[in-house]
C-alpha cells in the first residue's frame, strides 16, 4: 500500500517549477504534476513539463487546455510584443491576468479530487517583484480562499500552498535544483522561443536565467540563439 | 461615450444568474457575461445562458471551455448519478470540486483585462447550504484574493464581488426577477436534463425550482418531464 501523502505541483516546464517538483518529491510527496496549455506563445514549454514530470516520476500529469487568448492582455497571450531591452520597474507587459489565481484553482479543484492537502507552486517575489500574483500575501489569500471553498472547511483540515522558492534568487534556486537532480538542459523558460523551441536569449526570463546561472557558478545547458 | 461603469457577471443560464444579471443590468453597469462549458451534463445550460446575455443586452458573452471531466469528482461531471430523491444534508454529489474558485478566477482575469472593478455571482447560502463555494465567507476570501492577486493592489483599489442572492430564499429570488423583468421560460435549472433539454423534475435543482415558484405564486414555465 501506498502511504506516500499525496501533493499536486503546478509545473510549467521551467527552471523555478522543475526545482519545486524535485523539491516535493525529495520531501516524500507523491507527486501529481499540474500543466496549463493557455494559448501561450512559449507552448513548447509544455514539453519541457512533460519531460520533468517522467524524470521525477510524478503520478500523473494533467495538462489543463484553457484559452486565456480569448481576451489577452498580456504578451504571452496576444499579439503584444514581449520586451527584449532588459527588466523594468513595475508590472511587465508579459503579466497574464489572474493567471496563477487560475493556475491555483484548477489545482485545488485536482487536489480536493484526488485527496491531497498540499500544493506546491513555484512563485517567486524576487526576480518578478512586478507579478503581483507571485507575492506571499497573495498565496496566503489564495491558501485560506482554498480551505473555506473546498470540503476542507467541513472537515475541519486546511490546504497548505507552498512556494518553496518564494525568498530564493535564480542562482539560489539553481543551487539548491542541482543539489537536488534537477537537469536544467530539460526544462525551458524562454517568453519567445524559434520555432524550433530554442530560446531568444533576450527576453526577461532568458535573462533572468542566463544570469542565474553565471552568479550560481552552473554550467548553462540552455542554447540560446542570440 | 459609454460612462457606464462595466462588471463581469458570471452567468450559468439558471434562474439565479439571470436574476443576478438582471439586477447588475438595473444598477446601471454595461454587464459582460462570462460562462463555462466545463464538461456538466447539463450543457444545455449554456444555450439558456445565450438567451440571457441577449435579453438583458450583455455588452460581451464570453463561453470559457475548460474540461472538469479530466478527474470528475461529482455528479455533474462523471458518471456519478445525480440524486432523485430529495434533498439530504451535508455536502451533495453534484458538488463540483472547487467549481466556483475557479469560475471566480477566470472572472477576475476577464475583469482585469476589460477594467471592470466589479464582479457579480448568484451563489446562494439557503438553498445550497452544503456547497462550500457558496458562502460568504468563501466569497469575501475571494475577493480579497482577487485583489492581491492583480493590479488592483498596486493601483490601490479592490475588487467587488456581488453576491446579491446570498441571503434570499429561492421564492425571493424568483419575486425579484420577476419585479425586474426576467423571463424565468428562457432560463434552465436542471441537473439531468433528457435529450431535449427538458427537465427532470426530481433533481435537487428541480426541486429548488420548482418549491420556489409555488413559494412566490409565480406561475413556472417550465416543462418538467415528472
């Protein structure tokens, strides 16, 4: 019998989202990995999270279709142009709506389904202080929003949201990955990939990556075209 | 110019949303409707929710597809029977799993893009007093989650979400919308329709109905098939 308690890890098949499920798994959690196909321009990240979820031997995989393109509003999810100049101050352009609020939602409606008490998420408040959906406050909100929508309140037991990540740089976060197995060459974070899914090298995650790597003292396996 | 204020309403096709629509319309807000297709087997629902956006002149009608099928968990969703036998305490099958978080979610993300500050839903505590999403206390949660969660924090304002039936018995709702010209024949309420789109009668959602016009002394126009 399977006594591992089971958890569901919102993965999108980047570098933060692949540390947290190695994370989840190293903690004993059987891991049932969460993917969103939202009309994003860098939907090859999906095959990323289908390569990470089999490395970490998550349970399942569900990768959720929703088509956030319906209304846009962000460069991941319209025509907008996704910046290549270097981070600003502020809410970038690449903000999607109430993203992670979905994300998170569809995870507690999987979690409540399949049992689990604990999801994990791979938010982070340092390298995008501007996504106002990666903030503490906001996944303390969404923790207690969880319990008291969900069977959880009549059963007297609450939905813990983790984000692991949330105080760590990149370069802390790739540290503590490569401690813990990650293979950085299988996952992606680039905004605005080639057809051929290789990543721009420009964007801000790209640059925030690349610069991860350099201050962590990792080799780099991503290929970059510029 | 359009001065009107804009609110996203989120519209099932029941007799509860058309009301809520109604009421948003009569405040005077240019009223976006948003519904889900999410695998229900009363998806005729959708084609009554069409029918009311257009009564009431929905400025836009957004139907968001997403598949709650892929882990089922009620009723509504796999191929759990839906109860013909009056209504029981404690949460029912026809619990969809965090249905309303993740209604709620997509309604904010909509909001967000469109610059609606206010958001209107048509849960109801009497009736449905074992559904957890349909509480006030849920509902405030949200909405205070809704607004870390997105702009609305750094610009310094707060999202609203109006639950105006929250504390009204079904005969009450139905005399509301009477008084505010909803057509209660164009709208659906049941769980189990028959191939025709046509009401079972004994579902729990019938059976809210169907007490709720005899309650009001208003005549139902709906077919029943018992």
């Amino acid at each position: 019998m399977n006594k591992k308690r089971r958890a569901v890890i919102l993965l999108s098949g980047g570098l933060d989202s692949a540390t947290v499920l190695a994370h989840a798994a190293g903690k004993g959690f059987e891991c049932c990995a969460i993917s969103f196909n939202y009309g994003q321009r860098h939907k090859v990240e999906l095959k990323a999270a289908g390569r990470i979820a089999r490395h970490f031997h998550a349970s399942q995989h569900f990768i959720v279709k929703i088509d956030l393109r319906k209304w846009g509003g962000s460069a991941l999810t319209s025509s907008i142009k996704v910046p290549k100049n270097g981070l600003k101050p502020g809410i970038p352009v690449t903000y999607v709506p109430a993203r992670n609020t979905i994300f998170l939602s569809f995870a507690v409606a999987l979690a409540e389904t399949i049992g689990a008490k604990d999801i994990f998420i791979g938010v982070n408040s340092l390298d995008y202080s501007g996504y106002p959906d990666c903030r503490p406050q906001f996944i303390r909100a969404f923790a207690k929003c969880a319990t008291l929508g969900t069977k959880a309140s009549d059963q007297g037991w609450k939905f813990r949201i983790h984000a692991p990540l949330q105080h760590l740089t990149k370069a802390e976060i790739i540290k503590l990955g490569t401690k813990l197995g990650v293979d950085y060459s299988i996952t992606h974070s680039c905004y605005d990939p080639d057809p051929e899914g290789r990543a721009c090298g420009r964007c801000d995650s790209c640059r925030l990556r690349r610069k991860g790597f350099i201050e962590a003292g990792v080799k780099d396996p991503t290929i970059y075209t510029k």
